[in-house]
C-alpha cells in the first residue's frame, strides 16, 4: 500500500520497529574460534566502535590507577600529536551471551543497549576516552573563540583518535565469575612477549629501551643472565628479569622505586641515552667487581638486595648531583664486607612486604657503610 508522496505506509508502531530493527544492530565483524574451550570472536575494530560497546563492571576490575591512566595518555600523545607509531596489546571483552552471530557475514550483530564487558584493557580505553573528552572539550572552547584554525587541527586529532585500530578478542558465553579468574591470570602469571611486542620495544619508555639495549650491546650482561622473553617473571636460568632490570636503572638513576620514576618518559636525546648506558654498564662491571659469583641463591644477589643496593648506590654516585664514577667505585667496595645473612632476622625474608624488604636492606647497607667505610675501605683500595 503506497502512502502519500508515493512511499510505502506504516501500519503500526511494532512495524516501524520491525522494518528499523537491522539498522539499529552494532555490527562487529569478526572470526569464531575456541580459546581454552571457550567461543571467542577476534577482531579489530576503531576506537569509536570500541567505545560504543564496551562496560566496566566494577565487581571484575579494580579502580583506575592514576598514574598508569595519566602515562597511557602521554603515549597516545605521542601518535595524536608527533604522528609516532605506537602500539597497544589486544583488548579482552566478555559478552555474557549478548548479540547473535551471523556465520553469513562474519559478523556479531548487537543491539545498542547490549554491551560487552571489559576483561583486560581497562586503563588503554579509559586512556583514548579521556584523551576523546579532553579534545571534545578543546574544541567547544575553540569554538566559541571562533578560533577556526585550531578547530580544524583538533578535528583531525579527533578522527585520528577515532580511526586508531585495536585488536579485540570478545569471549561470547563466559560469566562474571569467569572473568575475574581470567582477569587475575592475566595481570598476576608471567607474560611472554609475542614476536609482534618485541619488535615494538623500542616504542616504550626510556627505562625499558635503557634496560634493552644494556642487555643486548654490552658483554658485561653475558655474566648476568636476563630473561628479556618474559615481561615479569624469570626462568630458572636467568638471574634478573626484565622487570627487575628495568627497576635497577630507575633504582640507580633516580634513586626511587619503579612507582615513583619520574624520568621513564617517552622523549630523550640518543646522547642522553648512550650516556646513561655507559653508566649502567660500570655500575654493573662494579657489582661483578665486588660481590660473590652471580647465584640466585646468594642473598646479596636477591630481587629486594640488589633494588636496595642501587638506591644506596645512587646516594653516593650523584652525591654532586651528576653521576660520578669515582664516587660509585669508592661506596661500592663496601660490599665485600657486609654480612649479607644479617639483613633479614627470622623469617623476615619471606614475612615482610616487599617495600618493606627492600626498605630494611637498604637501611642494613646505608648504616654499614656509614659507620665502617672509613676502617674497611683502605687508601690503597681507593686508588686502585
């Protein structure tokens, strides 16, 4: 039956409904699979399309951490405002059920109320969205200045920030419960860098390009084993991590906890960098120097040790606020004398939290030193 104008006539609301049904549909278009025996739908989709199906259930994550969120947005920054390649792992979603699949098209049809949940990329998508918001809020302001010009280049940042791909995996049938266990698996077992991250290393911050190339250009780290394949934890060959090389250089060079750095940003000079990695290298020959035989085993070559030791070490080396070797080479022949065993009394070594472990450690050494360097550290010894 043809209405007015010659357009087809609407006999009633539920078919108006029908009839618009489909194009309300959110497509994601995407290949099935089975991940550990769970239906999984990967693709990769824009940052805008991200952000019209994705939920934060509280009950499975955890509050945003300031600092990683405020990091996050600095290195999206850097592709919105230098045009630099960056790189992002996959977000985890979980669909508890919602949508339909459509094997015809490849596609996973959602209603618009219909939302996946957030398993794993919390912070990465409360990144682009504050960066969206802060942008949106640019442009009103531009706006009202009528200040033409920067309206066209934040309309640009904007459909960058928009268009950005992520790879997604949305697990389609699994339940709250399921989450918060993938959830945990995922941010507490050790990861191994896939092919893809490796390459992108040199995309990260200053500490982890420092700790990269001190492992791969200079001999000395042939004699302390780093397991460079895993982001946190270690094989049993190995004596350091990654992550703990990477909080030695933070230790060493600012004296601060990894949690605290101030430095591990995205921009330095290469001149800053090889300087640095000269430094670390001599601190490194200086520990080889004065310690036992690397061993896992030996207290003096412990995580929660060596993290003490290279704060205790950046005291006396940047005494003059510059690093200097001399300085360094002086404090560091204490180490021969300390009494490693009579840091942690009782079961201290395993009871205590770990910033307390390495607190107590570095108080252990700094007292030592303090009060024996002028008997033990000989004139000799100082100018050899």
């Amino acid at each position: 039956m043809k209405g007015v104008n010659g357009l087809e006539s609407i006999a009633s609301l539920s078919e108006l409904i029908s009839q618009n049904k489909q194009a309300s549909l959110i497509e994601v278009p995407g290949t099935m699979a089975r991940t550990f025996g769970q239906s999984t739908l990967s693709t990769t989709l824009p940052v805008s399309k991200l952000f019209s199906i994705y939920e934060i259930d509280l009950e499975v994550q955890r509050q945003l951490i300031p600092q990683n969120l405020s990091r996050l947005m600095d290195y999206v920054l850097l592709y919105l405002d230098h045009d630099q390649t960056i790189y992002f792992p996959g977000i985890l979603l979980s669909a508890r059920g919602a949508g339909h699949y459509d094997e015809a098209t490849s596609a996973l049809y959602l209603q618009p109320m219909e939302k996946c949940y957030v398993v794993d990329g919390q912070h990465r998508l409360a990144a682009f969205r504050r960066l969206a918001e802060t942008l949106q809020s640019n442009m009103a302001r531009a706006k009202d200045r009528r200040e033409y010009d920067r309206m066209e280049e934040i309309t640009a940042k904007l459909r960058k920030l928009y268009d950005f791909p992520i790879s997604v995996m949305i697990y389609r049938d699994i339940d709250a419960k399921q989450e918060r266990q993938l959830f945990s698996d995922i941010n507490k077992l050790p990861r191994k860098i896939g092919g893809n991250l490796a390459v992108m290393r040199d995309q990260r911050r200053y500490y982890h390009i420092l700790a990269s190339r001190l492992v791969e250009e200079y001999e000395v780290m042939n004699r302390l084993p780093v397991d460079m394949l895993t982001e946190r934890g270690k094989g049993p060959e190995y004596l350091f991590s990654y992550a703990l090389l990477i909080e030695l250089m933070i230790a060493l060079f600012e004296g601060r906890l990894k949690a605290a750095a101030r430095h591990n940003g995205y921009h330095y000079t290469e001149q800053e960098l090889e300087q640095a990695l000269g430094q670390a290298a001599t601190y490194m020959e200086q520990l080889l120097a004065h310690l036992p035989e690397p061993d896992r085993g030996a207290v003096c070559w412990s995580e929660n040790v060596q993290i003490a030791l290279a704060l205790f070490l950046h005291q006396e080396a940047f005494k003059t606020s510059q690093f200097n070797p001399y300085h360094l080479k002086y404090a560091i022949r204490i180490l021969p004398h300390v009494q490693w065993e009579r840091i942690y009394k009782d079961d201290e070594k395993d009871r205590l939290p770990r910033r307390s472990r390495i607190m107590k450690a570095h108080n252990f050494i700094q007292t030592f030193f303090q009060e024996q360097h002028l008997f033990l550290i000989k004139d000799k010894e100082e100018n050899g």
